[in-house]
C-alpha cells in the first residue's frame, strides 16, 4: 500500500512538474510587451486613414458620445454614426467632419452645421490616428507594458496608461487608468484599446476602440 502511495505520489509530482515546465515555457515563447508596443507606436505613427468603431461602457463624466463607427483620415476628417446621450435619451446621429466643422442629422431632416464652440465640445474621433495625442502616443507611454495572451493573430498586452496621455485620447481622465491592446502579429498594427475608466457619479466605465482596413483610402466632404 505504501509502494502504492509512493507511486502515485511521485507520478502527482511529475504532472506538476511538467505542467510548470509547460507554462514557464509557453511564457518566454511570448514577445515582451515594451518591444511589442513600441514597435506598434512606430507603425500607428503612419497610418493615415483607418475605420473605427468606439464603444463607452458606462457613463463618462465629460463625453456624451455611448459609442461611433466611421471612417477617419490624416488630414483631421472623419464621417459616420454615433450614439450620444441627451437628457437622458440615447440618439442616433449621422455626422461628418470636415476642416474642423461638425455636421451632424438627426433621424428627421438634413444635416445640421454646429457652431464652432460646440463643435468643440464633442468628442473627436480624429484624434485617434493624431501622432501626439492618439493611439500611438498612448502605445508609447504605457508603464509596466506585459504580453498576457496570444489568440493566434494578435498579442495581448496590459499596462498602465498616465492620465495625461489617457487625457489626450479620453477627454477628462483625472487619474492613471488600466490598458488592454491587442497588437496584430503580421503587421504590427493595433486592432484594439481597451480603456478602464473612472465613470460617472462613482462607477466605472471603459472605452473600447477597435480599428480595421488601415491604410484604406478614406474621402470625407461636407454635406451638400
């Protein structure tokens, strides 16, 4: 009997074992997250045009906007459909963004040219592809980058991103917040941010950008 138990001891130690070996291994095979992010930066940095789609989990204290998909261009223009919360009503509007002025129509009607300090006011989808404040700045400037999976086509890593730069993405980040990218294996091209957020009145909120067809040719002009 003891015989017995010796054995069966020794064969549990053994799948421990080889099940420790497998994960340390499966571990190293895994790129570093800094030299993944970093080589993403640097080719986000040349993306000129990209489709988009946003999606705000909860309630942010400073964007309306619940979610948009569109296309984008280097040039700051952008055209699509977002969602936005008004007086607590969730709408959907088209619009389209064309040298810095912002048309956007309603489910009635044409489209509606909002005055300059408004238009201000509404989040900017362009900023993404923005070298200085969008998803390549922020890939830069992550703290702690670490690679946590691997689904085939894409490495995930997860890091903390500084408020400020979160700032210059996410508008009215008061604090450092919480990352999740998923970087392409081919292209070294980012498919999606995901953002950890504080919410409104306490609670907690993400956005998620998720990008696709880069580097398609992408015409915004103003509504006739």
């Amino acid at each position: 009997m003891s015989a017995r138990r010796a054995l069966f001891g020794s064969l549990v130690a053994f799948l421990a074992l080889i099940s420790g070996c497998t994960s340390q291994t499966a571990s190293a095979a895994l790129p570093s997250g800094a030299e993944l992010l970093g080589k993403s930066a640097g080719v986000m940095r040349s993306v000129k045009s990209t489709h988009f789609a946003i999606t705000v989990d909860g309630e942010l204290p400073d964007i309306p906007v619940q979610g948009a998909e569109g296309d984008l261009n280097g040039d700051g223009n952008a055209k699509g459909k977002a969602k936005t919360n008004q007086f607590g009503q969730l709408l959907e509007v088209d619009f389209v963004l064309v040298d810095k002025n912002l048309y956007v129509k309603g489910a009635t009607g044409g489209f509606t040219k909002l005055p300059a300090f408004l238009a201000g006011q509404v989040y900017e989808p362009t900023v993404v592809l923005n070298p200085d404040k969008g998803v390549a700045h922020v890939l830069a400037s992550v703290k702690d980058p670490k690679t946590t999976g691997d689904d085939g086509d894409t490495y995930e890593v997860t890091g903390t991103v500084p408020k400020d730069v979160a700032a210059g993405l996410v508008p009215g980040i008061g604090s450092d917040v919480a990352g999740r990218f998923f970087v392409a294996k081919d292209s070294s091209q980012l498919r999606t941010a995901r953002f950890e957020l504080p919410g409104k009145n306490g609670g907690q909120a993400a956005v998620e950008v998720v990008l696709s067809d880069l580097g398609k040719p992408v015409t915004v002009n103003a509504p006739a």
